[in-house]
C-alpha cells in the first residue's frame, strides 16, 4: 500500500492509505469512512451549517484568549514590579533613582 500526504487530509493529521488495485470497492469505502470520521468532518460541517453557534464558539473561544491576557499580564507585571522594588533597595546610583520613580508612578496609579 502507497501512503499519501497533502492537500486536506494533511491538515487534519490525517495519512490516507491508497488501496491496492486488487481492493474492492467496499474496502475502499470503508478506509475513506474512517478518514472522514478521524477528521471529524461530519462535526466541522454541522459547525459550518449552524452560523449562530459558529459565531457562540468563536466567542467564548474569543473570550477564553482575552481573560488569559489579561491574567498572564497581570502576574508578569507584579512580577517585573517586584524586581524592580529589590532593585531600588540595592541603591545603585542611577538607576535606583529611576526606578523609584517607576514604582512610585505606578503606586500612585493603582490607588486612583
């Protein structure tokens, strides 16, 4: 058997196996069926039909992105803020001065 990658199958993950030309056509409907099912095409194209749960999916999935965002940013600046803070408190010349400033800026913003 002669394996074949490319085209729509291959961005499903999906390998479609050729049949031999001695494989009746049963067989080979039934090695296509189970492709179609891998791929899960029945569910894509119920998804497609239904414009209204299509746009529900994308906008949870939509929804999903944004509140990670906005929590993955919330934790890295707490973090770099705290670097920054141990960074003031060793008093290099500079460079403490400036970032005091940073953090007193921010200080003062959160509290308004």
């Amino acid at each position: 058997m002669e394996e074949r990658t490319g085209g729509p199958e291959s961005a499903a993950g999906v390998k479609v196996v050729a049949g031999d030309p001695g494989d009746s056509l049963a067989e080979r409907l039934e090695k296509l069926t189970f492709a179609m099912e891998k791929m899960n095409l029945a569910e894509y194209t119920a998804l497609l039909r239904s414009p209204w749960r299509l746009m529900w999916v994308n906008f949870i999935a939509g929804s999903a992105r944004g509140v990670g965002l906005g929590i993955g940013v919330a934790i890295l600046s707490a973090i770099l803020l705290y670097i920054l803070r141990g960074l003031m408190t060793v008093n290099l010349p500079y460079i403490s001065d400036f970032i005091a400033t940073i953090v007193r800026l921010v200080d003062q913003n959160m509290r308004t």
